[in-house]
C-alpha cells in the first residue's frame, strides 16, 4: 500500500469508514447464523474489508475480472435481489447519511464521494471482487494497459 493510500485509509477510518465496516460485519453475521444466508455473509465480509480500507483497492464485476462464475449468472442476479431486500437497503442509506453529512465540509467530500460508490456496491454485492487498484486491468478502468 502506498504511503498516500495509507494516509487516506487512516483518515477514512476517522470519517466514517470504522462505524460502516462494522455495520458490514453485522449484515454478514447476522447472514451467517441463519447459514441459508452464508453466500451472503462471504460477500458482505469481503465488502466489510473493502469499507475498513477502500483506498488502494478498487470493486470490480468477477466476471469481468476473472470469468464467469456462479455469482455473476442467473443464480447471483437472484442473491443480489435476495440480499437487496434483507440488507443491501439500510447498509446503502447509511451510506448515503453518512455521504451526506461529510459532504457538508469541503475536506470530505472526496470520502462523501467514497460512500456513495459503497452505497452502489451495497445495493448490488454478488458478483463483485475486490482487488488492488493497480491490479485492474485497462478495459476495466477505461485505460489502456
């Protein structure tokens, strides 16, 4: 991780980042004591890490990134709706409250910015992987490689 990235990580556990990674952590426990709900509680782990730590790193489709798989067909369309109605809903608000209330001030706009994108991969997990930022290849970013 970079030095910048560090910096902006530590001050994103500051603005928000901590107290909506743990809400992360609530919808995959809360996903993994039912155990119907385990496929739920893997992604919802995965994007609690990616909310702890988001700079540096970058969500991507999996099956653009590393080909299709279970998650990005049929089956992962029904478990996104699925996860929409039990969770994806009130952690995408409080994404966006919390994007509200740090875009007030000029400093946090760019981690208003931030949440706003989790509040997108809150609604909509399954299927998305997280990889480090320099690891994404140029079709998925829009540059060339």
């Amino acid at each position: 991780m970079s030095p910048v990235a560090l910096l902006l990580n530590i001050l994103w556990i500051v603005f928000g980042g901590l107290w909506m990674a743990l809400a992360w952590v609530i919808a995959a426990v809360i996903m993994a004591v039912t155990i119907i709900g385990l496929p739920w509680a893997w992604a919802a782990f995965n994007i609690a890490s990616y909310t702890l730590l988001p700079f540096g790193r970058k969500a991507v489709s999996r099956a653009e990134y590393s080909g299709h798989d279970i998650g990005t067909g049929p089956l992962g369309l029904l478990g996104n709706i699925i996860w929409l109605v039990l969770a994806g809903w009130w952690l995408a608000l409080a994404h966006v409250i919390t994007a509200v209330l740090l875009a007030i001030t000029i400093i946090g706009i760019p981690f208003a910015w931030a949440h706003l994108k989790l509040a997108g991969i809150a609604l909509w997990p399954i299927g998305k992987e997280i990889v480090p930022a320099d690891a994404v290849p140029g079709r998925l970013t829009g540059r060339a490689i």
